[in-house]
C-alpha cells in the first residue's frame, strides 16, 4: 500500500474529490461497486444527506437496509474507494450483496486497498454488535475473492442468478 488510508464518513468536504473518483469509474465502462455509488451525484449535498440518513435507518426506499456508508482516503484526501456496511441482510442480500460491499477505484486497484478497506469495515461491523457478516463476489472476480479469504472468509454456498451468474458468499466472523 502506497500510504495510510483511512475511513470518512460521506462528507460535501470531499465533493470534489469524490466527483474525481466518481468520474473515473463512469469513464472506465464498468459497473459501479458497490452499488451505493450508482446514486447520482448530482446534487452532492442532497447525496451526502441521503447517505447520512440510511446510516441513521431513517427514510430508507423500498427493499433497503440500513446501512452505513464509507469512503477509503489517503492522507491527501484522495477517494480510493467505497464500502457499505448493511446492518442487517433481506432476502435479496442473503443471496447477493451480503452485509459488505466495496469497490476501489480502476486506477488504484492491487495496492492493497480492498483487504485493508475491508479489515477497516469489519471492525465497523463489529463495533455495531454484528458477530459474523457475509461478503459476496461474482465467481469471476478473482481479486474480491481473494480479499474475502484474506479477511477470514469461509465459503458458503454459492448462489446462481437468473442470468447464470455464480455468485460465491462468504461469511467472516468479525472481531477476531
């Protein structure tokens, strides 16, 4: 890892440098990851409120969970990636999504930043009264799954969805 990185909570602080980290994961054609970045920013404040609220459980849409939201920076406050936190699962996220999801941005990608975003969201995790937290990955994403492992990921079994998609599910205790 290049240098320290930490957790922030969604701020307008970081507007601009979110907006940069936004941007480059529109430009390189992949889906956004996690899925809490494919709100629009558009309204930068309005988004920040929204992230506070589902943190707080509050005003949540229909088939989501609350859940807490973090940006992974550096020390010069560059957005390296995201990760949310479910406090709890549905039907839907037992199967894909589980309690974790994160995404590190393409141009920072196989620095470490995954293992380290995701040690960092399991003690979160467990600072919430959360035991054991499952984390999902596509079968072919090869570099999630070894992350998962990495932060303690026992195998589950693997859901198929309709598309025929393989999606491998792990559960890691939190707290060890």
């Amino acid at each position: 890892m290049e240098d320290e990185v930490f957790l922030v909570s969604p701020t307008v602080d970081l507007e601009e440098e979110y907006m940069d980290y936004y941007r480059e994961w529109k430009a390189s054609g992949e889906r956004l990851s996690p899925g809490v970045i494919t709100k629009s920013p558009a309204d930068f404040p309005a988004m920040v409120k929204e992230l506070e609220e589902e943190a707080l459980g509050l005003n949540l849409r229909e088939g989501y969970v609350q859940s807490s939201t973090f940006w992974l920076v550096n020390r010069q406050r560059r957005v390296l990636a995201a990760v949310s936190v479910r406090h709890t699962l549905n039907e839907k996220l037992q199967n894909i999504g589980g309690h974790i999801g994160y995404g590190v941005r393409p141009s920072e990608r196989r620095k470490g930043y995954a293992a380290r975003m995701l040690a960092l969201a399991l003690e979160y995790a467990a600072a919430q009264g959360l035991e054991r937290v499952l984390v999902t990955c596509d079968e072919s994403n090869i570099g999630s799954e070894k992350t998962i492992l990495r932060n303690g990921g026992a195998a589950d079994t693997p859901f198929t969805e309709e598309s025929g998609n393989v999606v491998k599910r792990y559960w890691i205790t939190c707290g060890d």
